[in-house]
C-alpha cells in the first residue's frame, strides 16, 4: 500500500498551519516535504504530520524556532531540558501575572474606600505593590524577625492584613 501524499495546500487545510508557514518551515530546515515536483511545489507525505506536531507542541510551550530545531535533532535529554526550562518560564510569568493581579485588586480596595482617588495616588500604590518584595527583602537584611513580623502582620490572617491596609488608606488610627 502506498503511503498519501499531499500538496502543500492540501497539508496546510489538514493541518491548519499555513502555506506560508509550510514554506518557511522548509526553508529553515525544520520540516522538509518528501518530494518536489518538478515545478518546485512541495509534496508532504503522512509521516509529516507527526513531525508538525512536535514542532506545533513544542511551538506551543513558547520554544522559538532555533529551540525547536534543536530538539527535533537531539536526543530526548535535550528534549527534557527545554521543556523543564520552558516550564520555569512559564511558572515565573504565573508568578508575575498573580503579583500584577492582586496588586490591582489591592489597588481597587483602596480606591474603593477613598471617597476620592486621582490618577497619581492609583499609580502610587501600583508601584508600592509592585516592588513591596524589594522592600521586605530590605527589612529582612536590617531588622530582627520579631520586628520583621510585626511590620509585615506575619501572623494575620490575609484578610486582616487587607483590613489594615484599608484602614490605613483611610487614615483611620489602628487599634
């Protein structure tokens, strides 16, 4: 039984990537078609899919192309240290796109309990969230833990810690 073969066009409709994409793959050497014709139009077999699937999966996870190439050629420990790499990435983005949502969440909290807030003072405490880390890496170099905790309200619970935030956007005296 003979293995299908297909036209760049109909591979790119089975495979959803592009025609363009298709070419430039080829160009880079990161997937080659079985054949030309004679008039230079790419043939792929069906084994190319598995290939493009490696190369969309690995796409996918944020490689780039030279990444891709590279794990497409190299054994399987290459392959684990670009995924462990990428996965340590991908979990530090995490880490930045929570700090960024509940410092805006934070923000909003105050905000909401001012009866006015200008642009400035919302820009403010943006910046305080953003480099609060700094500042408790600071503390944490220069006073004891039982200084450091009372600061930081280490033995709060996270709502009362928010409750004193407010109160002090408030101005309110703490008790």
């Amino acid at each position: 039984m003979e293995e299908k073969i297909y036209t760049v066009g109909e591979f790119a409709r089975l495979t959803g990537v592009t025609e363009r994409t298709l070419r430039y793959y080829d160009q880079e050497n990161l997937l080659k078609p079985a054949e030309y014709e004679d008039n230079g139009r790419r043939l792929y077999s069906h084994g190319a899919l598995f290939e493009l699937n490696k190369i969309l999966a690995l796409k996918f996870i944020g490689c780039s192309l030279a990444e891709i190439k590279k794990c497409i050629q190299s054994p399987a420990q290459q392959v684990i240290d670009t995924l462990i790499k990428h996965k340590q990435q991908l979990m530090n983005k995490r880490r930045h796109i929570d700090k960024a949502i509940d410092t805006i969440s934070r923000a909003e909290a105050m905000i909401r309990n001012k009866s006015q807030a200008d642009s400035d003072h919302v820009l403010s405490l943006l910046w305080h969230y953003q480099h609060e880390e700094e500042g408790v890496q600071w503390f944490t170099e220069h006073f004891s833990n039982e200084s450091l905790d009372k600061m930081l309200m280490s033995h709060h619970s996270r709502k009362e810690q928010r409750e004193a935030e407010q109160k002090i956007s408030r101005h309110e005296p703490s008790v």
